[in-house]
C-alpha cells in the first residue's frame, strides 16, 4: 500500500503545493529511532477532553462505520476529518488490525453510473478545512476484514497523514448513519467487487 502511494503522492505534490512555498522533502522513510513525527506542543497533548480538546491538531469527528455480516470482508469508514494544525495535510494511508488493507476512495459519476476508485494524492485537508466521509462520497474502504463486527464495537483504525502523523481514530459500529450524516439514507457498498 505505502509503496503504491508513495508515486502518486510526488504527483499530487508537484500539483497542488503552493507556488511560494519549497516543497517539503519527500523523502524520510523514517527511521525508527528518528522522532520525525511531529509532537504537538505539551500544553496541548494535556488538554482535557471535549470541545477543547477536540478542536486541536487533526482529528475525526464522529468516525463511523456499518455492522459487518458474518462472512463479509469489506466495510466503508466515515466520518468528518479536520485539519486544525498550522499546514495544510493530507490523509495518505491507513491501517486496522484484522483488516488487510485500507483505502481511500471517492465515488464520481462516469456516463451516469456511479463508481468508486482509490483517490488519487490521498485526501486534501487545508489549514482549518475539513473533508467529509460519508455515504454516497468519498469513504475509507476497508478490505479483507477477517471477523464480522457488530453493533456497538468501536474499531481502532490508524489514519496515517503525509507530514507523517499518525493518529489512532476508534470508529464506531452503527447501525444507522449519525444525524447529520449527508444521504444518511443511501445503502452499503454491495456493488463494490473486489
Ligand atoms: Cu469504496
């Protein structure tokens, strides 16, 4: 998955990165002992939890996904991601335990049927901007999930940015779509093969 990102990613770079700014290095694979992800500031880390809280670096708003069948090995993840940070970001990778590989889709219209594909640089979230998850949009795709998962459970996903951040989001298993979900009515993902 990273290295099938990794071309993609230049690509997205070279596109959308502001004239005026160099371009970050693309390279660091990180070394493990190399604190290359950045540490928010202490005062932040020890913010109590809430609004406050909840309001800081990157977060997910209500991350959600559906009960899983016994049997079924692909689900879809939501949710509102923000990017309150002081640079701009991009949702590139994520992983789960249990699930064989996750990817970030979005769904455009092609002569009038709807398909989804892997979206191409990851998923775009500007200084104090956000980007919606939700049915009938753009989704995470989870695949070859191993066990069912029910109402109730909250699944632990890591959503891995391009600055390198990494950040363990527990999704809920909802049965319904949160209120305020946008086509909180539309169906599961059954067409999808794969
Ligand atoms: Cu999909």
């Amino acid at each position: 998955m990273r290295v099938l990102l990794l071309p993609v990613l230049a690509l997205g770079l070279a596109a959308c990165q502001p004239a005026a700014e160099a371009p970050a290095a693309p390279e660091a694979p990180a070394a493990p002992e190399t604190p290359a992800t950045p540490v928010p500031p202490a005062s932040d880390v020890a913010a109590p939890a809430g609004d406050a809280a909840a309001h800081a670096g990157l977060m997910v708003h209500e991350p959600w996904t559906r009960p899983l069948a016994p049997g079924a090995t692909v689900a879809a993840g939501y949710g509102l991601l923000m990017n309150h940070t002081t640079a701009p970001e991009r949702l590139v990778a994520a992983r789960a335990e249990g699930v064989g590989r996750i990817e970030i889709h979005t769904i455009e219209s092609v002569d009038g049927v709807m398909q989804m594909r892997e979206l191409e640089g990851g998923l775009e979230l500007p200084v104090d901007g956000s980007a919606r998850l939700a049915p009938g949009g753009k989704h995470l795709m989870f695949f070859d999930v191993t066990r069912s998962w029910a109402e109730g459970e909250r699944i632990p996903v890591t959503l891995v940015f391009e600055s390198g951040t990494e950040q363990v989001v527990e999704f809920a298993v909802l049965a319904q779509a949160p209120a305020g979900t946008p086509d909180a009515g539309h169906g599961g993902h059954g067409h999808h093969g794969h």
